[in-house]
C-alpha cells in the first residue's frame, strides 16, 4: 500500500518568533536607546547632565529609566566615583560598540528618507483626493 503523501499542516507560527530580529529590533530601536547609544559612542564616556545636555528632548526620568535598562542589557557601564560630590560616569560598552556597524549601515540609509516623504505626500494627496470624490 502506498504511504499518503498529503502533508499535514505545519504550526502556525508563534508572532513572537516569527521574525528572528524583533527582540534585537526591540532592544536597540526602542525610543530613547538609540540617540542614548549613539551620543555614547560619538562622545565617548559622559556624566549623567552631559548626556541629558546633548539629548535635549528626553527628560531626566526617562534618562535614568533607559540608562539603567542599557546597563541591565550590557551595553552601558555605570561608574560611581565616591566624591564630594558624587561623580557617576556611563560608557558604552564593547558588546554596544558592536552595534556601530548595524547604525553605520543606517545612517547610510538615511538619504532614502526623501523618498520616504515624497511617497508619504504622494499618498496623502491621493487620500485627500479619493475622500473629496466620495
């Protein structure tokens, strides 16, 4: 008797893993870890108010809470020097720096955003168009 052939259904895929870059798009692309990992690799180590000064739109809060999830990660150290006053340095780390290549190829991507906003303004004048016929 010949075996059946017919395939069964795989699985479907669980949404969390379909894509096997999205815990590292999750890591590195969330709000404030970019321009934080960024201003650190440019500048190299810097106290907390340096990099509050360079990131001007991200609040002391948000700082903290982003500097101590980018130490939890391994990719900023935190230094504290028992001074008076108490000195705290960040730095990025060797596991951070190894990102550079990954923001290099982004930053060369970066000339693609006129494209970007040009089919942005394009759809939008189409949707305006379509929503005044109707």
């Amino acid at each position: 008797m010949a075996e059946d052939t017919a395939r069964t259904p795989e699985p479907a895929a669980d949404p969390e893993n379909a894509c096997p870059v999205s815990p590292v798009v999750d890591l590195v692309f969330s709000r404030w870890t970019t321009p934080i990992l960024w201003t650190l690799h440019q500048s190299g180590r810097m106290r907390f108010v340096e990099l509050e000064r360079r990131i001007t739109t991200i609040t002391p809060k948000v700082l903290t809470q982003r500097l101590r999830q980018l130490e939890r990660d391994g990719l900023v150290t935190r230094a504290y020097y028992a001074e008076v006053p108490p000195r705290v340095e960040y730095e990025i780390t060797d596991l951070g720096r190894s990102l550079a290549p990954l923001f290099a190829a982004l930053s060369e991507w970066t000339p693609n955003m006129d494209k970007v906003e040009q089919a942005r303004n394009s759809y939008d004048a189409a949707q305006r168009s379509r929503s005044r016929r109707a």
